[in-house]
C-alpha cells in the first residue's frame, strides 16, 4: 500500500480456469528457438541462464523456487495452477536491486528487454510483487495466478506495449492486483479479461499515458479501479477504461503514509486528464468515505511544492452505475471540463449527472 502514491524506483473451479484451453489460447504467440524442460524442484533461473533468446523455459506442474531474473526474449510456460513458484533460499531478482519478486524482467533506461512471455503458472506469497517488470517492450503475463503477495500482483513500472490478459489477481492486500505505472506513453498496453478480487485496488494506472482498461471483473478490492496523479511532471491521462465489471469493491483500507483511506469506490480518478470511462458496469459499491461511490472524481495529489492538479477534459460515458453509496457519480474534480453523458444511474453529487 505504500507504493501507491508514491514515486517508484523502480475458489477450486476459479483456479481450474487457469488451465483451461480457453485461457491458454489466446495471445498465444510462436517461439521460434528451443524448448527447456524443468523439472519441478530444480532451478529456473538455471535454465533462463543457459537458453539463448527466443527460447521456450517450460516447467511440469509441482513446487518452483522463485526469484527469477530474466533480462531476454524468453517464454516461461507452466501447466496452469499447478506450476506453482513461491519464495526459496535464492532471490536472483535481489541482483537487479528487484527484491521479494516471483519473477522480474528487468531492462534499462533506453535499453527494455523485449517480447518476454510469462503464462499459465501461479506466483504465490513473494514479499514484493508475483510478476514485475521494469524497463520491458511487449511483456506479455497471461493466465497467471498471483495470489498473496505482500505488494503487487502483477506489475510493470517504465514499460511500453504490455498485455495483462486472463489473469487471476487474488488477496494482494497492500497494493493493487494489477499496476502499469511511471510512464509517458505507454503505447496501448492492455490491462483486459482478468479477475482481481481481496487487493487493496483492483486495478490502478499511475503517473502513466495511454493504457487500456477493459473487460475485467473486478470485485471485493478496497477500491475496484484508480487513475492516479501522483504529483509528478507529466500527470496522468489519456487512459481508457471500458467494458469492465465493478461491483462490491467494499473492503476497508486503512491509511498508511500518503495514502488515504479507502473502501466502497468503483472507479476513482484521482486528477488526470482526457481519461474516458465507458460502457462500465458500476454496482453495490459503498462506503462512507470521501473517496466512496460509483465513478468518483477527485482532484490528484499535491506534489511538495505546488497545489494538486484537477480531474480535467476526461469523459464519463454511457456507465450503467446503481446502487453505489453514497452516490453512483460523484464530481468532485476541482474542474468544469469534465463530461457527463448518457450514464443510467439514480443519485449522483451533485445533482444532474445522470
């Protein structure tokens, strides 16, 4: 929880789904170089080490030491649920300054790793993030479980062109099951078709441009989606969030250094400009704090020495939100160049946004 505003430096039948030939074929892209078996119990940093890029890293179903550092075009492939990495004796990531990650890729400013591919295995009870990446062009995680880790389910932080795509992102509970962040231009990185449920958000875009939010079910977070203006040069903007389901996001947060409280909030944009929030199912989202409600705006955060920027030019759009508390829309963004239109709601703050 304490990444969330600030700046970086870097069910049976629910997990069955991971394995399911449904999940596994899409994004499916081809490998053209050769394929290491690992047996479960030995290493994967071993064969990551020795395969040249465009190899296939393929691990049986059973118990994996994770830590894994890759800095190559490589595809690790497990068997669905039952691939399972959780934390061991070696944390390779420590070497790329990446500490408590399930697996890091970790490029460098100007120089991304690109076209890694990490899918249908489970990252589980790491101190830091399940999957993290900094630095990366076209990191794909597809049909992974990330489930209990101590920061982020999912992550990647610099990184341009990323899929997140039929992902299980449970019980994260300090920061987000799925986070893009610290980016100008993010060139369309997709967030879309996963399940985030029990994190503190669900979802959250921040200090970044021009990702894509859609499709997800997102439920039982503090907060089911946030866009963040952390302060920082740049802002926040230009991001779409559409299609998704966000229901029951009633958990209760408590507040931790900058981070306020949360509980009971839909999707919160907290400043940020020329976002679009579309097509959204917004429901039995409640709470009674500030931040609490269907489609809330709010201006950012202060940077150290300045005032915090409005919620500005972004667009609200044919939502479908009822049953939000203490409103289904809430206007609170510090600007008039917000727009409301064709939403089915019944209350919003103030009044007409319906």
């Amino acid at each position: 929880m304490r990444q969330i505003f600030a700046a970086s430096v870097g069910a049976a039948v629910v997990l069955a789904g991971l394995a399911s030939p449904a999940a596994a074929g899409q994004a499916d892209g081809r490998t053209t170089g050769r394929t290491h078996v690992v047996p479960p119990g030995h290493s994967i940093q071993r064969a990551v080490d020795r395969a040249r890029p465009g190899d296939t890293i393929r691990l049986k179903a059973g118990y994996y030491e994770g830590g894994v550092l890759v800095r190559k075009r490589l595809t690790i492939r497990g068997e669905g649920n039952k691939t399972i990495l959780r934390p061991g004796r070696h944390d390779h990531c420590a070497k790329a300054k990446a500490p408590g990650m399930g697996i890091c890729v970790i490029g460098r400013s100007k120089h991304p790793v690109k076209g890694v591919t990490i899918r249908n295995l489970t990252v589980h009870g790491f101190k830091g993030s399940g999957v993290h990446g900094m630095y990366t062009d076209r990191l794909t995680v597809l049909a992974v479980l990330a489930k209990k880790n101590g920061e982020y389910g999912i992550a990647e932080y610099r990184s341009t062109r990323g899929q997140f795509v039929w992902n299980w992102t449970l019980d994260n509970s300090a920061d987000a099951g799925l986070y893009v962040g610290d980016i100008t231009n993010a060139h369309g990185t997709e967030v879309a078709h996963n399940h985030t449920s029990g994190n503190t958000l669900g979802v959250l875009v921040r200090h970044a441009h021009h990702v894509d939010v859609h499709d997800n079910e997102i439920t039982r977070n503090c907060v089911g989606v946030a866009l963040v203006d952390d302060g920082q040069k740049g802002g926040q903007g230009h991001n779409k969030v559409w299609k998704n389901k966000v229901a029951k996001n009633n958990r209760s947060c408590a507040a931790h250094g900058p981070v306020p409280p949360f509980g009971g909030t839909g999707v919160l944009l907290f400043g940020g400009e020329h976002n679009t929030i579309a097509k959204n199912i917004v429901k039995d989202n409640r709470g009674r704090l500030p931040y609490s409600g269907g489609i809330v705006l709010f201006p950012g955060v202060a940077p150290e020495h300045g005032s915090a920027r409005p919620a500005r030019f972004n667009l609200i759009q044919a939502n479908r939100a009822f049953r939000n508390r203490p409103y289904d829309l809430v206007n609170k963004s510090g600007s008039k160049t917000n727009r409301f239109r064709h939403n089915k709601c019944r209350t919003s703050n103030p009044r007409g946004l319906c």
